[in-house]
C-alpha cells in the first residue's frame, strides 16, 4: 500500500488525468444507464396500449411519420430509432416512415394523407414549417368536404432539432433529451389534443407561407442569427454578435406602414356527432336537384375601409405571434399579437435584451405598443432590405398581409399541460 501511494504521490500528474477519466467514465456510464432505464419505463407504458384489444373489424391506426434526418446536426435519424420508434411499434401502430431527405420531399404528405389516421412530425421548426406549407396548401387547394375531414386529422410532434418552439406549448419542460422524446412520443398515444392557430403570410405574388409561431423584422433577429459565427467565444458569442451589430448605422430604425383589424369574436365548438346516412332515394333526389338548380351567388364580404385601423411604424423590431405559447383553451376572441418596440433603445439595452430574445424571441418588452388584431397588412417602403424570420426560417423582407387562422390544426400534448391549461384558465 505505500509503495502505491508513493507511486502515486511521485507521479501526480498521471494520478490526477486518470483520477478524472474515471470520473468522466463513471458519469458517462451513470448516464447511460439511466437513458436506458427511461427508455424501458416508456416501452413498458407503450406496451400496454399495444396490448389492448380491438375488434377484428377495425383496422390498425394508421400513422405517417415525417423524419428529418439533418435535424440536430445529423443526429435525428439516431435520436429517432433508439427512443421514439420503438414506443411507436410497440404501440400497434401501423408505422410508415417518410424521410425528408432534400426540401420538398414532404409534398409527398398529400399522397398519403387519405390512408393515414395521424401525422407525426419528428425535427425541429424547419421540419415543422415544411410539413406544415404542404399540409395547409392541400387543405386550401381540397373541396370543402375534403378540407373539413383532413383538417381535423391529428398531428404529434416529436421534437428532435436545435430549435423546437412548439415542444414549450405541448410538453414540460425536461433537461434530459431522451426523457424529452419519450414523453412527447408517449403524449401522442395518449391521445389528448389541443387545437392551434396558424398565420397564413402571403406577398403580393407569392404562394402564402404559414406559420405556427410567428414573423420577426427586425434588428434583434438579423444579429440573432449571426450568433453561430462568434461559436469561438463561447457563452460570450450571443452579447458579442448583438454587440458588433450596434456597430452599423445607430439607431437601428425600420419603417413602415401597418393597417390592421381588431380580434373576432370566437364561435363554440359544436359537438362531433355523425349524421346518420339518408336513405338512397333522398341522396338522388338532392343531387338531381342540386345539378338541375342554379348554383346560388356568394356575396364576398368585404371589410369596409373604415374598420381598419392604421399607424406608421418606426420600430426596431416588429412581431407577430399567434398565442401557441400562452395557450388558453378558454378564450372567446381569436386574435394573434402585435409587438412594435420602440426605437428609442441605448446600445447597452439592445445588447441585454437581445440575449433575453434568444430564449424567447415573441417577448414584447416594457414600452413596446402591443396590438391585439385578426389580419394585418404590412407595408414596406420601396427598396427596403433584409429578412423575415418565420418560425426561425428566413424569408425576403417583403409587403405582406397576415391573416390568423384560429384553431386550424390539432396536435398531441402531454395530458398534464392540458390540465395546467384548464387550471390556469379557471384562476
């Protein structure tokens, strides 16, 4: 025993390197083990909806899963397979997974969507964003009868990218990622939703992009996305790149114009209850009707111009947010949420606050104008440069007009948010 200890006393530098590995190495295994024992708890859980029993003449759920490999730096496709496909399979549903290899390859949404029961969604916010442009484009593209079935199909959202907004809305919060994927894996089996609003942004000649959190413009989001450059400063590369970019023109000013609509009034939702079938003669005898009679005019309703309402924007950051991430399922007006901040902010404030919008980038600071509205078209002087950021993807700066669409989709949550929700709502 003292010749060890004078071996180690002697040789303390080799002491100390390996004193540390081991304890990295235990750490390490610790870690592991525990990921393993989540990972069981929930193919367990899993296991037991799997083995409930249907009758033989109701099909499998179907679920169509849309992956996206190059999510997190590649890791998706691995994140995927050890903790969320095997709670899938065990669930009895019937799997049919769709990889988003290049950008587009979702188009192949509307091609399954008649024989899918549910729709899951395994990224991050781009994966959302383009699985979502295809599935609203096919909805407004469908016949009403159409539109009012696929609408209502539900849509699970598995967060495996860098960004994931949606997750703080449908799951709580969790530092450990494989107990993050395995509860928002789970929440979909359980089967309790909550309905979303969605923002349709249209240009004057482009398809209308939409958009589950919202739209920046502004200088807080151009320095926010050059944070990644300044990676060789560490903690320090988020004030640095909000820092360098007080270096440009001071104040930093974006000007417009905005016209706007107030909130609409919410309608109840009215039961789901199937109609039973009319007899054949009474089918025939409405659809000849139908094809003999004279289809009737719609009248458009059109807003007259004095319910809009109007204001110059001198602002060093505009956004427009739906209310996913304040969700309350008790609200009786619909209307998504306008912050124009004032421009009248110190470097120092601009470096601060730009820090905090990293972690929540929809916040409205004191002093901002907050504006409560259903539809808004933003004008942009001629010539003006720079970028949209729609659900942390980026767009043309560009005149567009916003338009909320309440409650358009359903996803899975995790049941205890739901109830958080009510409770919140009550109080």
């Amino acid at each position: 025993a003292v010749k060890v200890l004078t071996a180690l006393r002697n040789h303390w530098k080799k002491t100390t390197f390996g004193v540390c590995l081991l304890s990295w190495g235990g750490s390490w295994l610790y870690g592991r083990h525990c990921d393993n024992l989540l990972r069981r708890a929930a193919c367990q859980e899993a296991q037991a909806f799997g083995d409930q029993l249907i009758p033989s003449s109701m099909p499998l759920k179907k679920a169509t899963v849309f992956l996206n490999p190059a999510a997190f730096k590649g890791k998706a496709r691995n994140l995927f397979e050890k903790n969320a496909a095997p709670i899938l399979h065990l669930s009895g549903l019937d799997i049919t997974v769709v990889k988003t290899d290049y950008e587009g390859q979702a188009k192949k949404l509307l091609e399954l969507m008649e024989n899918t029961d549910l729709i899951i969604i395994a990224g991050g916010d781009g994966t959302v964003q383009e699985v979502l442009q295809e599935l609203c484009h096919g909805l407004l593209r469908m016949v009403v009868r159409l539109r009012a079935v696929f609408s209502k199909i539900p849509i699970g959202f598995i967060p495996l990218g860098k960004t994931c907004t949606l997750s703080h809305t449908l799951y709580p919060e969790s530092t450990n990622q494989v107990q993050h994927i395995t509860n928002a894996t789970l929440a979909i089996l359980k089967g309790e939703t909550v309905p979303l609003d969605v923002l349709q942004i249209k240009g004057e000649k482009e398809q209308p992009v939409f958009a589950v959190t919202g739209l920046r413009w502004g200088s807080y989001r151009d320095a926010g996305v050059k944070v990644s450059k300044y990676w060789y400063l560490g903690p320090l590369k988020t004030k640095a790149a909000h820092f360098f970019s007080t270096f440009k023109e001071w104040p930093q000013k974006h000007r417009g114009a905005l016209m706007y609509l107030g909130p609409t009034e919410r309608p109840p939702e009215e039961p789901e209850v199937k109609p039973s079938r009319p007899p054949l003669y009474a089918r025939l005898y409405r659809r000849l009707r139908l094809y003999w009679s004279s289809p009737p005019k719609e009248i458009p309703q059109e807003v007259t111009p004095d319910d809009w309402e109007e204001l110059k924007l001198s602002t060093i950051e505009l956004s427009i947010a739906t209310r996913n991430r304040q969700l309350d399922l008790t609200r009786i007006e619909d209307f998504m949420d306008i912050c124009i901040e004032a421009d009248t902010v110190s470097k120092g404030q601009f470096v601060n606050r730009g820090s905090q919008k990293m972690h929540d980038p929809h916040m409205c600071p004191e002093g901002s104008q907050c504006i409560q509205a259903s539809r808004c078209i933003l004008q942009l002087p001629e010539g003006t440069e720079g970028s949209f950021g729609i659900d942390n993807e980026e767009y043309e700066a560009m005149p567009v007009e916003v338009k909320l669409l309440p409650r358009k989709l359903r996803f899975f949550c995790d049941p205890r948010m739901r109830d958080q929700m009510l409770h919140a709502a009550a109080q």
